[in-house]
C-alpha cells in the first residue's frame, strides 16, 4: 500500500464511517456517536478495517510467494510463445511506439504506481453508500479472486516483460538475455528486449529499497490490475443509473491494458487471466445460489443489510 493509497484510505475511513454508523443505528443517537468508529457487523469503519488487513496480508503473502528466477523467466518465456502462437504478441511494439513521448510515459507510470488501489477503495466506498444491497456479492467475490491469484504467483512464477533485456540496470539481465537468445532460437525475434520504463524514465526503482518489498517482481501472471479495473467496470455499468457513466467506464479497463502494456509490466494473456478470475467468483456463487438458495444470504448478507442505505445514484 503506498502514501497515496494510505491517505486516500484514511480520509475515506474519517469522512465515511460515521455515515454508515449513521445508517446501523437504532434508536436516537447523538452526533458524536454518529463519528465514532463502529465495530458493528457491515458497518462502514468495520468494511473499511477488513479491507486494510486483507491489503495487508496480501502484501505479505506475495512476498511469501516469490518464486525463483529460473522458473520466473522459463515461464515468461511460454508466455510469450504462448502469445506467439495465438498471433497476439505485440506488446513491444506498443511499448516502442510510446517511448520517445517521455512526459506521456511519466505520467503513465505514476498513474501504474498510485491509482490502483485508490481506485478500487473509492469503488467499494461508492458501492456500500450508494449500493448497499449489492456491496457483499461483489466484495466477497474480490476478496475470493485475489485468494486464488496467490495460487497462482506460487505454482506460476512469472517475470514482467520489463525484465526481458540485458540492460545492464536490470538485476536479472542475465535471465532476461537467455529468454531472448531462446526466443530467436524459436523464430520469435524481440530485439533488445523491452524496457522498463518505471526505472528508465522515472527513477522508480523497483529492484531496491522499499519499493523492492512491497512488489512481488514475479508476480506478472495474472494481472490484478487489469482484473480490478475490469471488475470496476463491470460494477459500474451493472449499479450505476446514468447511461453515459454506465458506457464511458469501459474505458478504465482499457486504458489499465494500455498502461500495463506501456510500462512493460504485464503480456496480454496476463491481462486475460486476470479478467477471467475476477468473474470467475461471480458465476460460482450465482451457480451455488441456484443449486442450493440457502447459501444466498452468506454471498450477499441479509435483507436488513441490504436495506440500510437508500440505493442512490
């Protein structure tokens, strides 16, 4: 979790949790009780705790997962045949075709740095004040995407194509050049490699220091934050009322792709795969509540949850 998502968080967690507080209450309340933090079951500052835990266990458990470098650049490398072979390998020249567009390419990196997660903080925020009824079917199915993507920064390391170069700056140039040697081998011919333009053109280095233990540097597949984005998109354009917000969204995820491309964080199929274990969840807990109804007030809470909060726009 950076500063900017530490604030953003903290300032929704001042100005929100009183509001649903508000909401819970029973009975006459005074105004003081109406800002203090509330431990009540759905409350606001109660979802809000959850969500801090849970970002920070994930860190934690990324870190946990970091596979080795053999394995990281050996499955890259598949990857990117894989990519080859479904004719969708074009990442480099995407990324290529942005480079000497320096100031565009910073601000596409502290966009890639600092607006993930507030992002998806603002969209839950707006979904449990505005959109109560439907705030646990999608937070039970986030939390439950990005248990399994652990599964898969375990059993599938992955190296970022920035590390796919023998730029002397990069740590693992030594992999990244074996991954290309192997590539033309196979008749799949990158050049010299992507560039990791985080460290190249903004100076955020992400081998050292802090940064170093915040970031899993194998955790390429999937890509969460393609899967989010799409997740926000999706949530927006099936809860929000206004038609032009409900169609000008999808262009967050779009932009996210473009963004992961740009600064050589993610292939496509990382991407894809994010995509589909965001709404994998979904379509299980919609399957559950068919097969067995029992089950449909654990994935969406119950009716007086749902009834807390008028659903506004």
């Amino acid at each position: 979790m950076n500063f900017t998502s530490l604030t953003v968080l903290l300032a929704i967690i001042f100005f929100y949790s009183w509001q649903a507080s508000r909401d819970i209450s029973v009975g006459q309340t005074s105004v003081w009780e109406h800002f203090k933090p509330s431990f009540k079951q759905y409350s606001g500052f109660r979802e809000l705790l959850l969500f801090v835990v849970f970002l920070l266990l994930y860190k934690l458990s990324r870190g946990l997962a970091i596979g080795d470098e053999a394995t990281a650049f050996a499955n890259a490398q598949k990857v990117i045949e894989w990519e080859h072979q479904l004719g969708i390998l074009y990442e480099l020249p995407i990324q290529q075709y942005f480079l000497d567009k320096v100031t565009l390419i910073k601000v596409i990196n502290w966009i890639y740095i600092k607006l993930h997660i507030p992002t998806t903080i603002i969209f839950f925020v707006w979904l449990f004040y505005k959109k109560r009824k439907h705030y646990l079917f999608i937070r039970n199915g986030f939390l439950i995407a990005n248990v399994i993507t652990l599964f898969f920064f375990v059993g599938f390391p992955c190296a970022p194509p920035r590390m796919i170069n023998e730029i002397a700056s990069n740590p693992y140039a030594v992999f990244g050049g074996d991954v290309l040697r192997n590539l033309n081998v196979l008749g799949i011919h990158l050049g010299e490699g992507f560039i990791d333009t985080l460290n190249h053109i903004s100076g955020i280095n992400l081998y050292k220091g802090l940064n170093s233990k915040l970031f899993n540097q194998f955790a390429a597949m999937p890509s969460m934050h393609f899967g989010n984005s799409l997740l926000i998109a999706f949530g927006v354009y099936l809860y929000a009322k206004n038609n032009l917000v409900r169609t000008l969204v999808w262009i967050y995820p779009l932009f996210v792709l473009l963004v992961i491309v740009m600064t050589g964080n993610h292939f496509f199929l990382d991407a894809s795969l994010g995509g589909i274990i965001v709404l994998f969840p979904y379509l299980m807990m919609i399957l559950i509540e068919q097969i067995s109804p029992g089950w449909k007030d654990k994935f969406r809470g119950s009716e007086s949850f749902s009834g807390t909060s008028a659903d506004r726009n």
